[in-house]
C-alpha cells in the first residue's frame, strides 16, 4: 500500500491543441482512473502521442483543462517510442534518473543494481547503453522508469520499433508493472496488441475522441463507424 | 645565414636535438600562453555554448550570431583591441599588462573562446533536441540539463577544444601586437618563426616549426587516443 494520496484520478475537460491553423486535437474529455490499463488507440496522426505528451506535462494544451486529484512530483514517468538513453553505462542511465528524484548516492546504487537484476540487464551494468540491442534498450528505459517507483506509467508506442520476440518481453514487463500496482496509460495503433493489453480503451480519430470504455465493449461493440472500420483492418486515415 | 632548405632541415634537427635552450625557452612559453588561454577559455566557452543551446530568451539569435562571427575575428582586430584596452591610455592600462605573457593570454583568450563556445552550442543543441522531453521528464530542468548534455557531448567537445588549442598555438598576429616579441620575455614560437625568417636564420625558424608540427600533432594524438581508449574500456560511462 501506498503511504501517500494518489494522483488519480487524472481528468482532462475540452483539452485541445492547435498548431498554427491545424487543430490536432478537439475537445478531449476523459478520465483515467486507477486500476485499469488504458490504451489510447487510433492510426498515426490521430493525436495519440500528443495527447500523452500533454497527460505528462510535455506539452501545455491550447484549450481546456487537465486536473491531476493532487500534485506529487516525480509520481510519474514516462517511455518513448525511440528509447531515449545518455551516452553513460547502462547503470549510470538509471542512476542518474534516481539522482534527479533525489536518491542518495548509496540508495541510487542499491535500486540500481536491483531493477537492473528484476530486469535482466544486471551480467550489462558497466556496458555502454549505446551497444545495447534495440530490444534491451527499451528493456533499459523501462527498468529506468521502474526504479522511480512511479504511480503512472506513460508509454509511447514502447515496441513499435521491436521484433515479437522483443515485443513479448516488454509486453510482459508492462503487464508486471501493472500487477505491482502501476497505472499504465499507453499508446498504440497495434490491435493485436490492444487485445492483449487494454483495459480500457480511447479511440482516438483526427483528433477526436471517439469512444471510451471497456475494452471488452470496444472490440466487441464498436460504437462509431470509424472504430468498426478500424476493427475490420480498413485504412482507417 | 643558411638558404639552402636540406641545410636548413640538418642546422634545423641539430638544434632541436642538442637541446637549444633559446628554442626551448621560446616552446616553454608558447606552451604556458596557449595551455593558459585555452584552459580559461574552455572554463567560459563550455558552459557558455551548453547555457546558449538550452535557454531562450530575448537577443539568444544575436548572442549565437555573433559567437559564430566572431569564429574568424582576424587576430590582428583581436590583437589591436587588447592593446587599446591595456596600453597606457587605455581603461586598464594601469594594470602594467602590455608586452608581458598575460597580455599574450588575454589576447589568445579573446579569440579561442567564441570558438570553443559556439562550436559547443551547436554540439549541445543538436542534443538538447533528442534528450529535451526525456530530461524533462525525469524532472530536469534546464540548469541541470546544460552539465548532463556538456558530458553527453564529451567526445564531441574534445573537437572543439582542440580546435581552440590549434588557433591558439598557431595564431601571431594578435600576440605580436600585444607581447612585442621581446626576445626572453614575449617571444612564442609563432612570432620567432616570423622574426627568424625575415632575419635569414632558417634553421632556427625551420626548428621552431619542426617542433610546432610536433607539439600539435602530440596533443592532437593523445586526446583522440585517450577519448578512443576511454570509449572502448567503457570506463567513461561508469
């Protein structure tokens, strides 16, 4: 159990973005709660990183409002689609992450080498993160996320760039990280892998939200013309 | 005098090889002036280049502007506003610094650091646009940012620092117009090989050049050695 209030539930009330004269999100009201696995889903363009960029705080919204139920920092962490790592050994990219969360030295080292072990990445501590396969590194970014003890998880399309094989293995360590309590808010355009891993479901389409629910409902019962054409495999652009 | 270039090569190496102690004076000196500048210039350039590349703020396009302008500032303008500022009449012409090394090292300092700091800005920026949202994730601010990519950008830095020390050691104009080429005193082998060849005495000015070329590749080659070994050890990511 946690000894302090959580940040859930995160509400968003009309956020929008506008760049230039493009509108590339209109008026998104949703609510992420604690507990389930919420995928945002839709086809490229549609806004999902965005809107996760502007969940974590990336990015300020244009319009509306995104209400946290109480401010904590470092309460969050966030993956990229292309893992972003300090040319450093693979234990000093997560000892300095614990260095800016403000771990003492001897703490950072003993979290260190424990998710790195939790991870598989232990026998590769002193290597350089920069020799590391695609696969580990996303392997890396997350136990990077892990050490920080986060309450929500924000992922980017995490293995858009990954073989199955590696596809698996980040799956399962999502999974693991939910099971230990963390919140996972996650992009993606992969409906195999929404299948998998959703809770619940955002479909996000030109910007627009157009559905939000159960997972189940979602792939069962498709409320939007957009959604069941997504869910046949149809160019949906 | 001695015109004949394999002669002047042989009087040359005699000199360099019996140990010439005017020669070497002349390298003791080069050394402390260029090591000096490019030391304070590399304290300045560095952090200056990382802060120029991260914060925006109003007038940062003219500040980068004139950095990369001031990259090929003749030294001789260099050299000409430093001895303005410390001549007798000059705003710190009391201090008694003209014709002395100091002045040498003021002048060096002057033109090594926009290079050092705009070639550091650019290295730093181009990292700042791949690592902004993950620092800033992690909650690092820009403060915190500018020393994290500084030693993200090492390797790189090393190439701009040695580009300062090649200015420094073979720049002459501006520490010509500030040392005065006193022999003893101000006299850099740069400024000797000038004096020597207007005088005649090529070996003298062949030898000083033999030991430059030396100087410079010594120093070139153990920094790409050192970052080489380091990079492959994997000791510079502990």
């Amino acid at each position: 159990m946690r000894d302090y209030a959580s940040i859930l539930p995160l509400q968003l009330e009309a956020v929008s973005y506008r760049a230039d004269d493009c509108l590339l999100l209109d008026r998104i009201d949703a609510r992420f709660r604690a507990g389930p696995r919420s995928l945002i889903l839709g086809p490229n363009g549609a806004g999902k990183s965005l809107l996760l960029r502007i969940c974590h705080g990336l990015v300020k919204p244009t319009g509306g409002t995104l209400c946290w139920a109480v401010a904590r920092p470092h309460a969050q962490a966030m993956v990229f689609q292309n893992p972003v790592l300090l040319r450093r050994s693979v234990r000093a990219n997560i000892t300095y992450a614990l260095a800016l969360a403000g771990y003492s030295r001897r703490d950072r080292r003993r979290r260190a080498e424990q998710v790195l072990e939790e991870a598989g990445l232990a026998p590769r501590a002193r290597h350089p993160a920069a020799v590391l396969s695609a696969g580990e590194k996303q392997k890396l970014v997350l136990a990077r996320a892990w050490a920080l003890r986060p309450e929500v998880l924000f992922l980017d399309e995490p293995t858009a760039n990954l073989d199955p094989g590696a596809t698996k293995v980040i799956e399962q360590t999502i999974t693991a990280m939910h099971a230990a309590g963390v919140k996972i808010i996650m992009t993606t355009h992969d409906l195999g892998q929404a299948r998998r891993l959703a809770d619940e479901i955002f479909f996000l389409h030109r910007g627009k939200l157009r559905e939000a629910g159960a997972a189940e409902t979602f792939f069962t019962q498709p409320g939007t013309a957009e959604a069941a054409a997504f869910l046949r495999g149809e160019l949906v652009i | 005098m001695v015109s004949d270039p394999t002669t002047a090569f042989a009087a040359a190496w005699h000199l360099v090889a019996t140990g010439d102690r005017e020669l070497y004076a002349v390298v003791a000196l080069s050394l402390r002036v260029s090591l000096t500048a490019l030391l304070i210039a590399t304290v300045i350039g560095l952090p200056l280049g990382g802060a120029l590349a991260v914060y925006r703020f109003p007038g940062r396009g003219a500040m980068i502007a004139l950095f990369d302008t001031l990259m090929g500032l003749p030294p001789v303008v260099a050299g000409l506003a430093v001895y303005l500022l410390l001549s007798r009449a000059g705003p710190l012409g009391d201090y008694g610094l003209l014709f002395t090394p100091a002045a040498m090292i003021i002048a060096q300092t002057i033109l090594i650091t926009p290079i050092i700091a705009a070639l550091t800005r650019q290295f730093v920026e181009d990292d700042w646009h791949a690592y902004r949202e993950q620092l800033t994730s992690l909650g690092s601010g820009r403060g915190r940012a500018v020393p994290t990519l500084l030693w993200n950008c090492r390797y790189s830095l090393m190439t701009a620092v040695l580009a300062g020390l090649g200015r420094a050691m073979a720049e002459v104009g501006a520490i010509l117009i500030v040392g005065g080429n006193i022999a003893g005193v101000t006299r850099t082998m740069t400024t000797a090989i000038a004096l020597e060849t207007s005088k005649g005495d090529l070996p003298f000015a062949l030898g000083l050049g033999l030991v430059l070329m030396v100087l410079i590749l010594t120093v070139n080659g153990i920094a790409r050695l050192g970052g080489l070994m380091i990079q492959r050890a994997g000791a510079g990511y502990a």
